[in-house]
C-alpha cells in the first residue's frame, strides 16, 4: 500500500491508500477522485500501487484517459505527469518528503 494525498481546486485535501484495487477518478462523487467535469465518465480512470510503482488504468471512459497530451489506456506514472480526464487536469507529484500528491487543476 502507498499514500496518496488528494488536493482539490478548491483547497481541500484527501488521503487515501492506493492498492491493486484502482482508486476510481470519476464523475460520481461516491468515486474515491470525484471530479466535477461534464466530460468525465461516472467511472473514468483508476490509479493502482502495483510492484513498488503507480499505474494509471482507464476503465472504459467515453472520452479517454490522457498522459502529457498522449491517450492511453495503461501505463506507469513518473513524477510531473499530466493526467488530463474531461477538462480536468491532474498532477502527479512526488515531494521530497510525505506522501504522493495529486493535485486537481483545470485546464486553461
């Protein structure tokens, strides 16, 4: 298991364990990333902790999961990417110290 700290646009922080299980990023906000976004899908992508590394996984979205501008449908995430769902921006960070962060931005 790893952490994983949340930040929303309007301030507000989660923290939540990542596992095998995805930590869905969707449009509902029963989701463990709800994101406020038209163009999300209720269940849109998930976030694994899968052999000492973070996993980006779409799960049949509508309008796709991208990575720094790429569709992708799988991968591993490094520190820096861009996760862009709908018009939603996510950051991944890695800090010196603390758990992971992502951190919710929208896109210009």
């Amino acid at each position: 298991m790893a952490a994983i700290m949340y930040k929303q646009s309007d301030g507000t922080e989660k923290l939540l364990e990542a596992g095998e299980n995805p930590l869905v990023i969707g449009r509902l906000k029963d989701s463990d990333i709800p994101v406020r976004d038209p163009f999300l899908s209720r269940i849109h992508c998930g976030i694994i902790y899968h052999n000492q590394q973070f996993h980006l996984k779409d799960l049949g979205s509508a309008n796709g999961t991208y990575r720094n501008g790429s569709r992708v449908f799988e991968c591993t995430l490094a520190p820096g990417d861009r996760i862009q769902v709908g018009n939603t921006t996510l950051f991944f960070e890695v800090p010196g110290t603390g758990p992971i962060v992502l951190r919710q931005g929208v896109r210009p």
